[in-house]
C-alpha cells in the first residue's frame, strides 16, 4: 500500500524552515514563515501568557476531556473579541480546532456537507494552503483578481469583475485584516461594497482571520468582518491565535459559524461538533485556556493588548524604515507603499531569478512569490536588505 504513494510536493512556505536551517552562513536572514520576531530575532512567548500559565498551573485540578466544542467559555470570549457586538451570541456556532489551519479546514468541510455544490471563490493571491486544502478536499473552486501589483492595492475594479460570476450560495473566501501574502487590505468603502455585493448574490462570506491586532488595532482590523456580520444572514470565520497571542505551536484557532437565527446556529453547533467527532474527537485545550484567561481577567488582558501594540508598532516602524531605505538607495519612490500595507507580510515585486539570487548570494530567504515577512527584519538589517534588494536589481 505505502509503496503506491505518491511524492507530495514540499509545501513552498514551510520548506523555507527546514533550507535555512540548513544554511551555515552567520548574516542569513529568515523572511519566510510568517512567525513574529522582537528586535533580537527572538519569537517571544507573551508576558500575559506567562502569568496565565503559571496561574493555570496553579488551579487545574484535571486534564479530562472537555466537550467537542471545547471550552464554551473559550468560544464567547474569542468570539466577542472578534465579533464585538455585530452579532449576538446567539447567532453564533463556534468550535475550538487545532490552529486557523484547523478552522479553515473544518469550515470549507462544513461548506461540502451544507453545500456541495456551492464554488469556493479564492482571492489570487491567497495563503497557499487554501488552495491547497481545497484541491485535498475535493471542493469546487476558483480564484478572483484581488492584488494590482502596479500601486500595491487591492485592485477593487478586477475584483468586482470577478465576484459578478457569483451564483447563489457560492462561498467567497476573505481575508479580514493583513492580507497574505500581500498586505494589501480593503478599505471600508470596498468592504461596504463588498457586502452589497455578497448580499445581491445571496453568496456567503468565509473570512479567515489569522492577524487580528496586527494592522491598526483590535477593532480596527475587524471593522469590515463586522460589517459583513451586520448585513448578512451567514459567514464563517476562521480565526487563529498563533500569532497575536503567539501560541504557534499549541495550535489555536476558532471556526464561527454566523446563523441568521438562534434555531440555525442550533443545528449548525450540533454539525460543527460532529465535524470535531470525525477528525479528531476534542480540540486541544491548553493554549485556548490561556486565552481565555487573558480574555476574561482585566489586568491580564490589558497587559497582553498593551505587548501585542508594541508588536504591532514594531511592524509598522520596520516598514517606514524599510521604505525609507529603498528610497535612499534606489533613488526611487516605488516601495512607498511598503509603508502603507499592513501586518507582517508584502510581496516584492521579484522574479524567480532575484528570489534565488537574494537567497544564493545573500542568504535572505522569501517566499519564491516574493513574499517577505517584515517581522522577521531588526533595525540592523534592514539597511542589509535594501542592499541586497539593489544589487539583486530590484
Ligand atoms: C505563513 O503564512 O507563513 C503562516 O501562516 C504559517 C503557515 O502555516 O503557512
């Protein structure tokens, strides 16, 4: 059996990892994997993590099963953080799952046993794996226009050509805040359209929320999430903590399922959990308590918005230095826009060529689409990349 399997082809971001960790030279620099780093390339656990470790080390009298669901607790608190009061609790299905990958995935299965008929609608560009799940999951799919590589925007015009192919009950796949891999978002006034749009279609939105916090602010970053909340019957999203609560590895994530009553979120809770059932049983529930516990006590949850500001700030500086940078160097104003993009990644405008020639002769490792992940950058090195981007001929 194992020996007609096929080779599964490297997955482009994450084999990144594996090549710079092979890579002996000392002045490498890693702008690959989308991970936070602090100015001493370290990717920190958060202080308000911490104290709710050693308190949860304190009071957890048992590690039993919880429900399928996980913690309820878990999903109200996630939910109104994401949320705020654009929909109630009651319109709410919601199920813990292993990281947003989980969520993703557990959503777009929800989409096939709701809806097999139904076209995914992916934004080209999109985070690799989107596509790729749904080629695994056998999903009908296609992209629309979403990224003018010419002013680094989103290009509304392309998009809204495409989105018109929509029939009913389509499903169109957003990304709330931070677009990856370009970081270019919309505005609200695309956003608005964006739902008039939807709701003419009768399509549903799934956002997928991984960077919430890391573009203007908490509410910020979900203000056009929640004004598709406001104006539409259903959504789904998808939401991760492995970056704003920096909890990578303890895989937590959220999938919402958005009803248009209470009766519907009903049906759709005891579906989501069934989903859980079939794919794993119970969603892990160590790092989804610490959230919870920074969420729920006022002084923990304070001290953790007041460290994600900071990382927050930290990013937007880098790209203002970054762009300033170029601009000195290339004498030349086209990576202005590196300064206006939001969260942690934007993607160069390089050829194949220079992605190789950046990592053969520089030892700067992106994406082979010219993704960066600003976040990876110091103060030190970003005069290091803006070399490397000129003498690559950027
Ligand atoms: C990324 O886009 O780099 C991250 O979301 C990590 C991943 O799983 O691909």
């Amino acid at each position: 059996m194992l020996g007609r399997l096929a080779e599964q082809p490297a997955d482009k971001i994450l084999s990144l990892m594996q090549d710079f960790a092979a890579d002996p030279r000392g002045d490498k620099l890693d702008l690959g994997v989308g991970v936070y780093r602090d100015d001493a390339g370290i990717t920190p656990v958060m202080g308000a993590i911490k104290q709710a470790e050693l308190a949860l080390w304190e009071v957890q009298k048992s590690k039993s099963y919880t429900g399928l669901a996980g913690d309820p607790a878990f999903a109200a608190a996630l939910g109104d953080l994401v949320l705020g009061d654009a929909a109630g609790r009651d319109r709410r299905a919601a199920i813990a799952t292993p990281g947003g990958t989980g969520a993703v995935r557990q959503g777009l299965e929800l989409v096939g046993l709701a809806a097999p008929e139904a076209t995914v609608w992916v934004p080209e560009p999109s985070w690799p794996n989107h596509l790729s799940i749904l080629a695994h999951l056998g999903r009908p799919h296609r992209t629309y226009r979403y990224y003018d590589p010419a002013t680094g925007a989103v290009d509304a015009d392309g998009m809204a050509a495409d989105l018109a192919g929509l029939a009913k009950g389509d499903v169109v796949l957003l990304h709330g805040c931070c677009h990856n891999p370009t970081g270019a978002d919309p505005d609200m006034a695309l956003w608005e359209k964006i739902a008039d749009l939807l709701s003419e279609r009768g399509a549903i939105p799934m956002v997928d929320l991984a960077y919430q916090g890391f573009g203007d602010g908490l509410d910020a970053d979900v203000a056009g999430l929640r004004h598709l909340a406001r104006q539409l019957p259903e959504m789904l999203i998808a939401t991760s903590c492995s970056k704003n609560f920096g909890l990578y590895r303890e895989r937590v994530g959220l999938l919402v399922a958005l009803a248009p009553d209470a009766a519907t979120a009903r049906r759709a809770q005891g579906t989501l959990e069934h989903l859980n059932r079939q794919n794993y049983s119970f969603p892990p529930d160590h790092g989804a308590r610490l959230v919870t516990m920074v969420l729920t006590d006022r002084p923990l949850r304070n001290a953790w918005q007041q460290e994600l500001a900071h990382m927050r700030d930290r990013i937007r500086d880098l790209r203002g230095t970054l762009a300033e940078e170029l601009r000195r160097q290339t004498n030349s104003d086209r990576f202005d826009v590196l300064a206006a993009q939001k969260g942690m990644f934007s993607r160069l405008p390089a050829t194949p060529d220079q992605v190789a020639t950046m990592r053969r002769g520089h030892g700067i490792y992106m994406v082979g689409d010219g993704r960066v992940n600003l976040a990876g950058l110091t103060t030190k090195t970003v005069p290091q990349l803006a070399r490397a981007m000129v003498a690559a001929g950027f």
